[in-house]
C-alpha cells in the first residue's frame, strides 16, 4: 500500500499591544505553498497564541485533505508541553494542549519539530501582519475568529456536552438545577422552547419553529450550507442566516459560523482583504 504524502506546516503566533495573530505556511507534497494570516477575536498571551497557531495549523490541513503532516514551530514551550516533557501549570494550556493532542490522533501522523525563528520567517512575519494590522499587509488576507472556543470552558466545568439535556429535562419533567440562580435562568430559557414529540423546538418571532440541533448534527448542517451541493461558501453572518432560514438552530451558530469560514482553506484563499481595527 503506498503510504500517503507528508505536508508541510509552519506555523507561528504573535500577540503585541494593537491584539493577537496567528500565521500557517502550508507546503503541498508537490511544493504548493498556501498562507493564512488569521487575527484572533480575543487578547492572547504569547503562549496561548502560539498554541493558537498550531492548532490552526492542523486544523487547515485537515481541510485539505492531509493525513501525515510535519508541523513545525519555533516555540519550545509548545512543542515540549505537547510531548510530555514540560510540566503543565496553566490551566488555560492545558486545555490547549488536550485540543492539540485530541486533534492531532485525527490523522495518521503528526511529527511536532521545534525549529529556529530564522527558518520560520514566512510563518512569524504571517501572525505579527495579523496581529497589528499593518498598512503594508493589503495583500494578504486577514480572518478575524477565535479559534479554539472550547478552551474558554471553565476548567472543571459539568456543562453537558449537548446543550439541549437541561431543556429537554425541564421540559419533560420539570428537572431543575439545585442552585436557586440557575433553576430561574433555565425557567426563563426553557419558555422559549417547545417539544413536539421528542423534538426540541425554539420559538421565533415571525418566522416557523426552529429545529434545535446538537453538535454533531449541527456541524453536519452548517458544512453542507457552507460547502455541500447547496452550498457557494458565505461568510460568517451569511451562513449563520442560511441556517436559520433553513430552520435550524443552536447557540453557538454564530461563533461556529465564523469559525468554519475562518477555517475554510478556499474562503481564505479567495476572499479580499479587510482590515479589522481595534
């Protein structure tokens, strides 16, 4: 069986005063090069940024396609945390480093190679025009996204992984939280909602019943409007719309929406240039 192709995966992250960035250099077997300069939603530290970077690294060759990938970074803290051999005492990198790790056991091999600053070059120059939005960068495209939501988690946290159980529960049975505060916040949540059958429905005003989704039904729904047979690749806001015409609904489309696109290897290709200023 012949084995597949190894791409090729610089990556770099950069955090300063103007905000946050992440750059990918990705090299096709065939030498193809493919740059993605991606701007954070959110305040990075150096270390998360660049934990940011190689999650968005792979993220992207999962997008196109790779099963064996050579990732490289110049960040020792990263490439030494992710192999076990650092000590995590961060919460916020650990939950990282479990996203990199889960991620990574998707492919078929990925071998992690810390390397020097001077032969990442192209990757770091990719996230400091990302995180400054600098004037001579109006060449290059700029997606502005957090990119590893579940990382915000709180460490610890009990939330079900499909957000509809509480609902349903409550709905069903009138099952409350023990907690006086969140029994009154799902009450007032819960109003909203309506089951017919075992199906969960949301209310919305001047348009029918939304469908709630869970995760895994909700990601099929969203990667077929953005990219299926129906689908012409829309932004971020424009597919979250063409979701909920198609009725369907969760509470993280929009989040989810910007993040899909800004994952999107053709979107990021192809799209124009805009700035984003702080």
């Amino acid at each position: 069986m012949k084995q597949e192709e190894e791409w090729k995966v610089y990556v770099d992250g950069s955090s300063n005063k103007q905000g946050s960035g992440v750059g990918v250099l990705l090299v096709s077997p065939k030498g193809e090069e493919i740059r993605l300069a991606i701007r954070l939603s959110f305040k990075a530290s150096n270390n998360e940024a660049e934990y940011e970077a190689a999650l968005a690294g792979l993220q992207a060759a999962k997008r196109m396609g790779a099963s064996r990938v050579q990732l490289y970074s110049d960040s020792q803290l990263v490439s030494q945390q992710v192999e076990g051999s650092y000590e995590i005492k961060n919460d916020r990198l650990r939950r990282y480093a479990t996203a990199f790790i889960k991620l990574k056991a998707e492919f078929q091999e990925v071998r992690l190679q810390k390397i020097p600053r001077a032969e990442n070059h192209k990757a770091d120059e990719l996230a400091r025009m990302a995180s400054s939005v600098t004037e001579w960068a109006d060449e290059e495209p700029i997606i502005q996204v957090a990119l590893v939501a579940q990382i915000d988690q709180p460490s610890g946290s009990t939330e079900p992984s499909d957000w509809r159980t509480p609902i349903l529960a409550f709905l069903r049975t009138g099952e409350t939280p023990s907690e006086p505060d969140q029994a009154r916040l799902l009450k007032r949540r819960a109003s909203r909602f309506t089951m017919i059958g075992d199906q969960l429905y949301r209310r919305a005003f001047s348009r029918p019943l939304l469908k709630c989704l869970g995760p895994e039904d909700a990601d099929y729904v969203m990667r077929e409007a953005h990219q299926g047979c129906c689908g012409n690749h829309p932004g971020g806001r424009s597919l979250a719309r063409k979701v909920l015409l198609a009725g369907y609904f969760w509470p993280t489309l929009q989040a989810d929406s910007a993040r899909l696109v800004s994952t999107c290897i053709h979107c990021q290709k192809y799209q124009p240039f805009s700035k984003h200023l702080n």
